[in-house]
C-alpha cells in the first residue's frame, strides 16, 4: 500500500511497509478515517499515525507516538508514484 523511509534523529534510517492492517487499525481511530481519503488527501499527521502503527506491529519502533513524530522524518512513497517512476510520460487522448 504505502512505502515509507523512516529516517530518525538518532539512529539508522529504515524502510517500512505499511499493510492492509495498519490501514484497517488506523480506519478504527477515528470517525471519517479511510483509505479512500488517505489516498486521495492524506494529512502528514495521518501518514505519520500510519506509519507509527506499521512500525510497532514490525518491532521497529518501541517508544510513544509523539516520540516517533518528534524523533522521525518521512519520505513517503506510493503506488501511484512508483507508477509514475516506470512511466513519466502522461497518456495522451
């Protein structure tokens, strides 16, 4: 679904997939929240939520939520965007 580079202040950076679960874990946080939206306007601190669950459930991060968004950049990355990688080109109609 997603792919992220988690690049924290004080260790090695490490990539992270995040899985239908996250998503699904994350959709119960909160009323409005879904995949749908995320894809189409997701927030940095939705991205950020996301990935805090991906990395726990991975056993790569072990501290609070707020640590991970104090301590921890995020290149995001998507299918769209590896699609777009392969063929930059747009379609013409």
């Amino acid at each position: 679904m997603y792919e992220f580079r988690v690049i924290p202040d004080h260790a090695d950076p490490f990539d992270l997939t995040v899985s239908s679960r996250d998503v699904l874990l994350w959709e119960r946080t909160g009323k409005g929240k879904y995949a749908a939206k995320l894809a189409e306007n997701g927030s940095y601190a939705d991205f950020y939520a996301i990935a805090y669950i991906a990395a726990r459930r991975q056993g790569l991060w072990d501290g609070s939520r707020d640590e991970f968004e104090q301590q921890c950049d995020l290149e995001i990355s998507d299918d769209e965007d590896e699609e777009a990688a392969v063929n930059p080109t747009p379609e013409v109609a």
